[in-house]
C-alpha cells in the first residue's frame, strides 16, 4: 500500500501554476481538492494505491517544479506512506516544501507507522 497527502498553498496563481495543478488533476490516481480563504488557496492531494507507481515520480516532479520555477512562495507538507520500501517500510515519508525547496526531514507524529498508527487485533 503507498498512500501520499499533501497540502500545498499556492501563493502566486500565475499561468504556469494553474497549468501544472490542472496537469495533476488530469493525471489518473492524483486527487487534488483545493480551498481558498481570504485571498489564500490551499491544494490538497491524494494518492492512494496498492503499489508504488508513476503518479508519485509525476507528483514529485511538478511539485520541484512548482517550488524551483513557477511558484516560489509556495509551502506545504507532503507525506506518504510505502509498505513495500526497502528502507521506509514501516515510517511516513515527510518533505516540506518552502523557500522555493522540497526538503524531505524525519516524521515524528505518525512513525512508526506500526506503533502510531496500524490497528492489529490482539487476536
């Protein structure tokens, strides 16, 4: 199972932005919802599949360049969980998106993923 979600408020809705948020919404298996409050909008998204695949890599590669080039003031949290992970197995994946950088940094809310999170009968 690899779930990721994601807030993003999107501070500049130049062309570029709108164009690469509509390219997530168009892509299959990306949900994207969005919120605007007082002059700010919000995106939030949602993968949610039983294998890692594409949308991720397409996910990560326009959220780069949403933050490097089209929409610097932009910030957010994204986290994803991925059972099958050789590494993160068991932990949420945590990136920040400010300053014009996506920096991935250690989750301590809901890792580990067994301990905080998964509900195992006792049976």
């Amino acid at each position: 199972m690899t779930i990721l979600h994601a807030w993003l408020n999107v501070r500049d809705g130049n062309a570029g932005t709108l164009s690469l948020i509509d390219a997530l919404n168009q892509h299959e298996g990306i949900g994207v919802t969005n919120s605007g409050m007082n002059g700010e909008v919000v995106y939030h998204f949602l993968i949610c599949h039983n294998h890692h695949g594409s949308s991720f890599e397409y996910f990560f590669k326009a959220v780069n360049n949403l933050a490097e080039i089209e929409s610097p003031d932009t910030y957010g949290l994204i986290y994803m969980f991925d059972d099958e992970h050789k590494e993160f197995y068991d932990e949420w994946q945590v990136w920040v998106l400010s300053k014009n950088k996506v920096v991935k940094t250690k989750d301590c809310f809901l890792s580990p993923y067994s301990e905080k999170v998964a509900w195992y009968s006792e049976d």
